[in-house]
C-alpha cells in the first residue's frame, strides 16, 4: 500500500533563517506531488506542484521553493523564512484523475 | 476554486441528527469531486468521491450528491457523531494534475 512521509511534524524557526521540508512517498511511482499551505482557521492554498522527477510548478510567488530531486522526494525551501510564512504545511501525492492523499503536515513558526 | 484569506463558514448539529453540508464548484467541466474531512492538527483525510456521470453516491453513513446544473456538490452525515467534528472541504478536479479546494466548513457537533 502506498504511504506518504512528511517531516517534521513541529518547527520553530528564527525570522531569516532556512528552511527545508521533506516530504517522501512509498508504494507507488511517478506519483504527482503537492505542497499545500494552511494558515490558522483557513482552506487550502496550493504552493507548488510536481508531475516528474525536476519539473515544478509555481502556484503563488512567494518566499518558498521546491525541488524533487528523486520520484517519490518532494522539498519545500526558503533561503530566509518571514513571519508570514508560518502556517500549517501539507504534502499530497495523487495519479491522474484521482484524488490527493496527504501526509500529516508540519506545524511551521517563524518567530 | 481556492479559499485563501477567507474565514471558514461554520456547521453546528445536536448529535445523533444529519448534517449536510454543502459546496459550490467553479468549473462546469470538473468532471470528478472528492470530500475531505480535517481534523485539528492533521492532514485532510478522503471521506468519498463522485464522479459527474453520477449524481449521488453512499458511502458508510455518508452521501455526496451531486446536481451540475447548478454546480453544487452536499455531504449528508447521518446520525451525527463527535468524532464528525471536523472541517470539511469539498474538491474539484480541474485538470489532470490538480484538485481545487473549496472554503471549507467547519463542523461542531453538540453533545
């Protein structure tokens, strides 16, 4: 069966600092992969997308990027975090015309 | 389409009784709908899906109707539950690589 790993659950970062999510999945390939975006009491704003190996898709311009460096690895990075980017972040990996299953996100605080 | 910077509407049901809730999509050529269900601190975890060839679908003490003459897509939750109290979002496959998110409800429900 398939399984999504997203990673860490919890994160309290310095304004200016790095950051680097990993998210992987496991029993499948080629999978599309999704980061999404959720601040406190909100829906769901999509960040990037992926459909291969090196191909990302921008959502919204921001302080974010992401890499896939691997099939089933999807990186979400900042160079120096702002206070705005706190929020609750989500992995998703789907197949064509299915629906996305998510990993259990990453409670991100920039203080 | 997406919900960024709007606050979610909210759902209150006395346990034990129904709860529909109810989603408007943007894009008359969706042709597949997912209802996801949110608790706190966790990703959104599938509850059913519909595609458009139907206009209603059952699952285990839910229902997902689907009426695309007027674009609108409900959840009905029979007998009402806590363990139900969650945020809801509905989703719209829009292309073959992406679902767009609705608001999303935030259901409570009173014991």
């Amino acid at each position: 069966s398939q399984t999504i790993h997203q990673w860490p659950a919890t994160l309290v970062q310095p304004v200016g600092s790095p950051l680097s999510l990993e998210c992987t999945v496991e029993g499948t390939s080629n999978p599309n992969l999704y980061w999404y975006r959720q601040a406190a009491g909100r829906g769901l704003q999509l960040l990037f997308y992926s459909v291969g190996i090196g191909q990302i898709s921008s959502e919204v311009p921001q302080n974010l990027s992401a890499s896939r460096p691997q099939d089933r690895q999807f990186i979400l990075s900042s160079k120096k975090l702002l206070l705005s980017d706190s929020g609750f972040y989500l992995c998703a990996w789907s197949h064509r015309t299915a629906g996305y299953t998510f990993g259990s996100g990453t409670r991100l605080t920039v203080v | 389409g997406e919900s960024v910077g709007l606050h979610l509407p909210t759902l209150s049901v006395q346990e034990g009784d129904n709860s529909i809730i109810n989603c408007a999509y943007s894009n008359s050529a969706s042709d597949y709908f997912i209802w996801y269900k949110q608790e706190s601190g966790k990703g959104p975890q599938f509850i059913i899906d519909i595609r458009s060839n139907m206009d209603k679908r059952q699952g285990q003490r839910v229902t997902v109707l689907l009426n695309k003459t007027v674009k609108h897509l409900s959840l009905q939750i029979a007998a009402t539950q806590p363990g139900d109290s969650a945020v809801y979002f509905c989703a719209e496959n829009t292309n073959d690589y992406k679902l767009s998110f609705g608001a999303g409800t935030t259901v409570t429900v009173r014991a």
